[in-house]
C-alpha cells in the first residue's frame, strides 16, 4: 500500500513529525505538523460550507488554522464551467500559522472544472481526490478538453485518488425518500467525511449543526448526516486510503483561555456590539447590502435583543444618513460597505466631519476600481478613504490586521469617534472578512471604557453674564465639540454642512474664521491619541519591512523564513493610518530600506514617502488575493540585499 | 383621526405655556424679501405653541436650498444636512429617537430631484415624520434654473428653448409611494396652512404637506391664480373629510364620479346631480380617488387645484414597528449577554 502514498517529504509544506504506525484498523496513521487542504467545486456544491464545517472541526480540536475561502461573485454561474469554480483552502497545524499557506497537499475536486481550476497550485506528489463520475465527456467538453485527465496520463505524479463521490453518496442516501438530485446535494457531506476521517477530525460538531441548520427538515438533516458518515466509513474501509493523518493541537501557540474560531466579520459585529455596551449607548446600523461587508449587517439584525437597531437602507446614502441621524440623536451610529458604497457616501462623511459627530464607517476593502472584484481581496481603499472627500476633511482610519483582531479594531475605532466627535474609517478587506482564526474570547470586564459625557447645560458665559451652550466650543485638550441630545432642554442647537463660526457654531462666512476652523478640524485629528507602532527586530537589523491591514499574516510568515533562513529584517504594522502613531518618523529613519508590501499599488507608501521623506520601496499585488508567504520572502530577501 | 395620536404622547410636553416667540430663534432670517418663506415660518412658529411639546424634543431636519435654511430659525434643536438627504438622516433621528418630534423641510428639488429617492421610501416605510415641502416649482438657490415641477416649456436660464421634462404633481408621487398623509396648502393661506400643520402633527406616520410657495424672485406669481381672491374662487377646490367636493363662486361647480370611466370629472352642479356630487373621504382605504383628485388641476394654468388633506390613513409605523422588534427580541431571548454571545456554540479550552 504504502507504496502508492507519496513520500511525506515531498510534499509542499507539512513535514513528518512522527514515524507511521498502525491505528487499530489495521491503517497506517501519520503525524504531521501542518496540512494545507482545498476543497474546490461549483457554486452550488457547498463548498464554502464544507469548508466551515472542516474549519470548526478543525479548529475545535485545537489546531491553528488560517482559512481562505474563493468564490465567484456569481450566485450560480453555469454549472461545470471554469468561471463557477468556488473554493476553500484551509491549513491547519501544531504550531501557529500565518496564512492560507502557498501551495495544498490535498485537493478535493467536485468536477472537472474545479481540478482544472486548481490543478497549477498543486506541488507534485500532493493528494487529489476526484469525483470520477463528474468526468463525462459533457463535462470535460465544458472545460475545453478532450479526455478524461483520469486516464490521459496528466494527473502522473500526483497521488490520485479517484472516488465516485456523486454515486456513493446516492447509493448512501437510497433508503431515504429523496429524488436524486436532493440526494446528490449531500455529496459535499461525503467529501467532508472522507476529509474528517483522513486528518482524524472530531465529527460531533458538524452532526449537531447539520440538526440545527435543517431543524425544520429532520429528513434533510438525516440524510446530510448519512452521508457525512457514509464519507467517513468509505475512508475508514477501502482500500485506496491506506494512510490517514494526525495533526497534533497547537497548545503552544496559544496563551492559556478559552477559545472559538471567528471570521472577520463576526469579529467585527461582535466588536460593535461591544463598543455599544461599553459605551452605554444604543448601536445603530444604517446599511445597505453590498459584498463582502453584508455579513454585518446580517448578523447585527440577530441581535435586536442588544438593544440594537438595524436599518436596510433604500442606498447607501440613505444607509449613512441614517446613522448619522441616530449620531445626532445618541446613539453609536455605525454604516457598512465596500469601496463603492464609500465613493456614494463621501458626501455625508463630509457633514459628518463639519458636524463633528461620532460615526463609524466600515469599508470592507474588495477589488476595484468600479465594480471591480466583489469577492476578492484589496487594500485599495486607503487614499479613498484618505482623501476621498471635497474640502479639507480629515478622518481617522484603523485597520485590524487579523480576522480576530477585527474585534478590537472595532473598540478602537469607536473609542476614536466617540471621544473625538468624529467620523471613524475602519479598513477590513474580503480576506479578512471572510477568512478566520482561532480567538481568545475575552471577558468583558477587560474591554475598555467607552462612555460619554454628554452636554448637560451651558458652558459659556456671554459678555453680559448670561449663560449660554456653544456648540463649539471645545474640550482644550481633545479638541471634541460637546454632544448635546435634542431632549436635552436649554442646549437647542442648529448644525449644519455650512462653515460655522468658531464657539458659537452660527454661520460664517468670515474668511478668518473659515482659516481657523480648516485648521482646527485637521488639529484635532493630528492630536488624536494614538499608541507607538512597535518594532520586532531582535537583530538590529538595517531593512524594516512596514505593512498595515490583512497583510500581517503574509508578512510575518515571510519574516519568520527570512529569520530562520539566517536574514536580518525588522518588522512593524500599522493600525492606525490616520494619524500615524507619533513615533513612526523616527521608527523609519532608524532603517537603510523600508519596503511596503500592499495589496494596491503602494498607497500607504505614497503616504510616507510624502509625510516623512523616506525612500520607501513598495511591493505590490492586485490580484484579488493575499500575498503568499515564499513570493514575499523572496521579494524582501531581495530587498535586503540590494 | 380623533384624539391625539399614541405616538405624539410618547413626546414629552413643555412645562409652561408657550408662544411663538419661544420657537424664534436668534438668528437673522435671510430669505430675499417678499419671499413666500417667511410666511411658512411665520405658521409654523405660530403653531408650534398649541401642539405643546417640549421645544428641546422637537427637531427640524432639512436638505440643501432656500427653504433647507429654515432650521436656523427655529429656536428647537436642527440640522442643515446635505442635498436631498434629509429623508434619510431624519430616519435615523426619528427610528432610534422615539420622544422626539421630527420635522423635514424640503424644497421641490431637494425633495423630488436629488433626494427622490429618500422621500419615496420614507413615505413608503410611514416613518414618523412630517415633511414639509416647499413647491416654487423653480431653483432658487442656484438662481434659477427649471426644477422637477416646472410646467414642461419652461424658460430658464438653464432652458433658454424650454424645458423638456414633464413635471411631478408631488402629491400624485406621494400617493402612488404608499404615503399615509398626503396634504396641499398655500403659503400665504395662513389660516388653512396652519390646519393642515395640525392634522399633519397628529397623524402617526409620514405626512407629506406639500405647500405651494412663491419665489417673487425667479419665479413670482406661480401661483397667482390660486391667491387672487376672485381668482381663487375659480380655481381652488377645498377639500374638506366628509363634505362634499364642491368649489366656485356660489359652490356653483362639483366634483363626480364619470360612470363610463370612473374617472372624477368636474360638472355645474345643478338640483339633478347634487345628489352625486363626490363627497371627500381622506381616510377611505384606497387611495384611488385620492389620486384621481390629485389629478384634477390642470399643469399649466392650475385651474381646479384642490388643496387640503387628500389622503389621512393609519397604517403601521416603522419605527413603532422597529421598536416593537426590540421589546420581542427581548422577551424571546432575555437581555444581551456579551459573554455569552461571544462564546458562541464550539469552543475550547487552552491550559497553561
């Protein structure tokens, strides 16, 4: 048997820990230290879902993990073709892990088109298992192929596993009364369980969401379930899978706590959720659908229990406008989108930032410019977000770095916009959003304090004694104006989009004023409390590596190899793009190179350079994914030694 | 619509007696002179005392143009937001804000041009709101350009030949979005603009008052024949709830139903067809007749414009609605717990 398995060596990133040995089936059992698997189909096959569900298995049995999902901004594109292809890949380890990982050592392919798809990722000798009952000649004709890549001699040098998935699973299911078609729906629950019994997954989890997800259809749930097992004894029982694999849990990665995974975007509406409590307001979310940010305003809507109110906009002006209405009134007002909806909403983030009012704007970063790539990853909103407005209007911007970290971020941003009574950008990208990792799951009494004081009387006195309420009049050391509710009695107040003058905030058209006023409102931002950004550079080293955002994984994957390798580098990632923490200047000039990895094509190095002079170096990738870890190892290698 | 709505008693009321100096703000008014406007604020300051809420719950919300400045006048909390957004922000307000009154003043391109959009689905959720919106049927801002209800052949700087686009009869959009309330006055109607500013304030839900408003600077006399009192006599149709449509000197001419079309045509009413004449049902749950008499004025001369409430009816609330969703949540689920939503269902434990 063994002889048909690829020498473990040879494959692309997992080595052999532990010598084979027989598991109690009589089946060799081998000890990896990392696995990087992908599961790829149509659009239709639940890919994305097996992914899930192999990632809580996987992440409930305590590996470290660093999911990538991939998926067309089709709904349903044509079923087979190459354009429908929809995919997950997730590594998982003993030790921590930074990224999706560069190249798999197993695909699973639902069709001809998702090997096709995926085939050039795959380093020679990793594990391919084909539905071989998907490889008519229709389906290879819809791909632009002749023959079957089963028996052309192509797939030589891979260890092919071919599997009639789709009859298997049908065969599984004939004693429940389901049509064929429903029953083939479950062959993703086959495919799952042959995954779960190859990488020793723990399968409880899954059978209890798969009740859960079909509770109202326990017919559906059962049949799901049988197959999902039917997968796991056909790994368990024949004879083509003669080695499964064990990777051990990653304890040491991990500081002590109880832990869940979370995406992104959970983290992010968790986050909200929580900056709402800590700060004792009512959360608002005044949104409108658009990929890859939906998922927030989907989960926020779970949770009205909260307190919180979600409103689906007409647009996503309507969506802006409507939480800067509930700012006025109060409440912590949030809006989600992605780059487009930013470019409708600039006008109202304009207001925002001449009504100085609290105000989050999510921009979940996906390709552009336009339309762009709805479902892919990019950091090209950042001079957008920047910039992207009439006038001088300066806004904050945060950026989380990990898909947990989007939690924290989310407290941060909010801690800007609510002491600062200002709008707040927080940059997540589709890789984020969508990707996940294990997260410590902190206990609320260590989040930080939130509240507000708001205006409760007159905080000036006229010439003539009187007492009055400025509404812009500020706090000396915040610059913040005062938030004064309407309910509020005596504090009646007008603010508006036009210039106001300094103190009183009346109109004015006074050029002097106008002056101050620019000036100020630009101030105020600049003093923002920031922390120093921190270097890790244990050995002196004279090339610092600057990233900001989803790139932190990639980055520090890339530097760990560097390091091992015997390179030099140091290395420091950005939160805060705006303001810059206060010792970044001098953090940069300490370095011969600065290079800036982005996904854009070097926004944040255009910011430096302009800002502090430094001859940074960009290296950039606008493919809609994330950098992998050797390409920017070796750009950085290179970097060092230029 | 008899007592006070439920949702006008969730705004607190003002302690002492109030008057309309209370809701003047310090702030100079600026409108050309001779400006319809100031007659608009005039009212509405007027009327502000007998709906008794407290000032500091009531707040004005409006977009970009002349009449967007009129927050600044009135002495209650107020927002001068962006072009055609007040809709939208005032959604916000009134949606997370129960205990305030919200009030949106917009202008015909405000309202019906940029911000179309906002005010068809503010009407269409029946958030509680009340938008008042000034008809000059012209730009005046920006000096003077056609606007979305200029008679079609308008000559404007901007349109030197005319111009080409048919207009809205705003009160037909706001019917055909669903609106609860839907009202047509005359600015310098002091008498009827403050009627209807008060069934308006006490219906719960949108209500649209579109006011007729003269520009006497780019567009004066627009509605010159609806105020010329001889005129008027001639060309204004009151509507009144439950009485019937009848209009002219000596209520010579009325309104009935065409038994071939179904359509309302306007007759001289005579002993034979006083018996059909059409009696005004502003709360009858169709909005067919509503529309049909909204249709009645001629675009361009305004002949036979009825003014008044065509349309008053309750249906839920968003935000009651909104609200309510809260309280369910609540009672299924029992109050958030952070800890608990944040562990979630698969977790595990890390030693050290």
């Amino acid at each position: 048997m063994t002889s048909q398995v690829s020498s473990p060596a040879e494959q692309a990133d997992g080595a052999v820990v532990g010598e084979q040995r027989k598991a109690a089936g009589e089946k060799d059992v081998r000890r990896l230290d990392r696995v990087i698997i992908r599961c790829a189909g149509d659009s239709g096959d639940g890919m994305q879902l097996t992914g899930d569900r192999f990632t809580s298995e996987t992440a409930s049995f305590g590996n470290a993990l660093s999911p990538l999902p991939n998926f067309p901004a089709e709904i349903r594109a044509p079923a087979g073709t190459l354009p429908g292809v929809s995919s997950f890949q997730l590594p998982f380890a003993d030790h921590d892990i930074l990224t999706p990982g560069d190249a798999p050592n197993v695909l699973v392919a639902m069709n001809p088109a998702a090997l096709k798809a995926n085939i050039g990722d795959l380093p020679r000798g990793a594990e391919i298992i084909v539905t071989t009952d998907e490889c008519t000649k229709r389906a290879m004709q819809k791909v632009g192929s002749d023959s079957s890549p089963l028996d052309d001699g192509s797939l030589d040098g891979y260890h092919l596993h071919p599997v009639p998935l789709t009859t298997l699973t049908v065969e599984a299911l004939k004693d429940f009364d389901l049509s064929r078609k429903e029953a083939e729906r479950s062959k993703n629950m086959f495919a799952l369980g042959l995954l779960s019994w190859m990488y020793h997954r723990p399968t409880e989890g899954t059978e209890k969401f798969l009740k859960s997800k079909f509770a109202k259809k326990p017919d559906i749930a059962a049949a799901n379930i049988a197959a999902f097992r039917a997968g796991w004894n056909f790994g368990e029982t024949t004879e083509d899978f003669a080695v499964s694999y064990e990777v051990a849990p990653a304890a040491k990665a991990f500081p002590p706590g109880v832990y869940r995974n979370i995406s992104g975007n959970l983290a992010l509406s968790y986050g909200l959720i929580a900056a709402s409590r800590q700060a004792d307001l009512p959360l608002y979310l005044g949104s409108y659908p658009i990929t890859p940010a939906s998922d927030i305003l989907h989960e926020l809507s779970r949770h009205k229990n909260f307190g919180v109110r979600t409103f689906q906009a007409e647009d996503e002006i309507a969506g802006i406008g409507a939480a800067l209405g509930a700012a006025f009134g109060g409440s912590l007002a949030v809006t989600t989108t992605s780059g487009p909806g930013v470019a409708l909403k600039s006008e109202t983030i304009g207001l925002a930032v001449s009504l100085e009012l609290p105000l989050l704007i999510v921009d979940i970063q996906r390709g552009g410019p336009s339309t762009g790539l709805p479902t892919k990853t990019e950091q090209a909103d950042l001079l957008q977000a920047m910039y992207g407005r009439n006038g001088e209007a300066p806004v904050p911007v945060v950026a989380p770095r990990t898909p947990a970290d989007c939690f924290d971020a989310a407290l941060e941003a909010a801690r800007i916009a609510l002491t600062y009574r200002t709008p707040v950008f927080l940059l997540s990208d589709g890789y984020l959003a969508n990707g996940s990792e294990p997260w410590r799951i902190p206990d609320p009494d260590e989040l930080p304090d939130l509240t507000v004081q708001f205006a409760q009387g007159p905080n000036h006195t006229l010439d003539d004694g009187t007492e009055t309420f400025w509404p812009y009049k500020r706090d000396p050391q915040t610059l913040a104006r005062p938030w004064a509710l309407p309910g509020t009695p005596g504090l009646e107040h007008r603010i508006g989009g036009i210039e106001k003058q300094d103190g009183t905030g009346n109109i004015s058209y006074d050029p002097a004023n106008h002056d101050f006023m620019v000036r100020t409102r630009q101030a105020k931002i600049d003093g923002i409390d920031v922390p120093d950004i921190e270097v890790d550079d244990p050995d002196n080293a004279r090339t610092l590596v600057l990233g900001w955002g989803s790139t932190y994984g990639p980055i520090t994957a890339a530097v760990r190899r560097l390091r091992a390798a015997g390179e030099s580098i140091a290395q420091a990632h950005l939160r805060h793009l705006n303001p810059f923490p206060h010792n970044l200047g001098t953090v940069l000039k300490a370095y011969d190179k600065v290079v800036v990895p982005e996904m854009n094509l070097g926004q944040l190095a255009t910011l430096i350079r302009a800002k502090y002079l430094v001859d940074a170096r960009s290296y950039n990738q606008v493919n809609g994914m994330p950098f992998k870890a050797q390409q920017l190892a070796t750009a950085l290698k290179e970097a060092i030694d230029d | 619509m008899t007592d006070t709505n439920a949702l006008l008693q969730l705004v607190p009321k003002a302690e002492g007696r109030q008057s309309m100096r209370d809701f003047k703000s310090d702030q100079e008014v600026r409108w050309c002179p001779g400006c319809g406007d100031y007659a608009v604020l005039a009212a509405v300051q007027g009327f502000m005392p007998e709906l008794g809420l407290a000032r500091e719950n009531i707040v004005f919300v409006s977009g970009i143009g002349c009449s967007s400045r009129f927050p600044y006048y009135m002495n209650t909390y107020g927002m001068h937001s962006i072009h055609g957004r007040a809709p939208a922000i005032a959604t916000g307000l009134a949606t997370s804000r129960r205990d305030l009154s919200v009030w949106v003043v917009t202008g015909d391109g405000d309202a019906l041009s940029i911000g179309g959009n906002h005010l068809i689905h503010a009407l269409r959720r029946n958030v509680n709101l009340k938008i008042l919106l000034f008809n000059n049927r012209i730009y005046g801002l920006t000096k003077g350009q056609y606007s979305p209800t200029s008679e079609l052949g308008k000559i404007t700087k901007s349109t030197p030949m005319g111009s080409l686009d048919a207009p809205f009869n705003p009160v037909s959009l706001a019917l055909g979005a669903e609106a609860s309330f839907v009202a047509r006055t005359v600015d310098s109607d002091r008498k009827h603009l403050t009627e209807v500013l008060r069934q308006a304030a006490d219906h719960p839900g949108t209500a649209l008052v579109e006011i007729y408003q003269n520009c006497n600077i780019f567009n004066d006399g627009a509605f010159e024949v609806l105020k010329d009192r001889q005129q008027a006599e001639e060309a204004v149709i009151r509507l009144e709830h439950g009485q019937p449509i009848r209009f002219g000197t000596d209520q010579t001419k009325g309104v009935v139903r065409d038994p071939a079309t179904g359509d309302l045509k306007i007759v001289p009413v005579t002993p034979d067809n006083e018996a059909d004449i059409l009696v005004h049902d502003a709360h009858s749950t169709s909005p067919t007749t509503a529309f049909a008499l909204s249709r009645l004025a001629d675009p361009d001369t305004l002949h036979n414009t009825p003014i008044g409430v065509f349309r008053s009816v309750d249906r839920p609330v968003y935000d009651t609605l909104m609200a309510d969703q809260l309280d369910t949540a609540v009672e299924q689920h029992g109050k958030g717990d952070l800890a608990a939503l944040m562990t979630g269902g698969d977790t595990w434990t890390v030693v050290g």
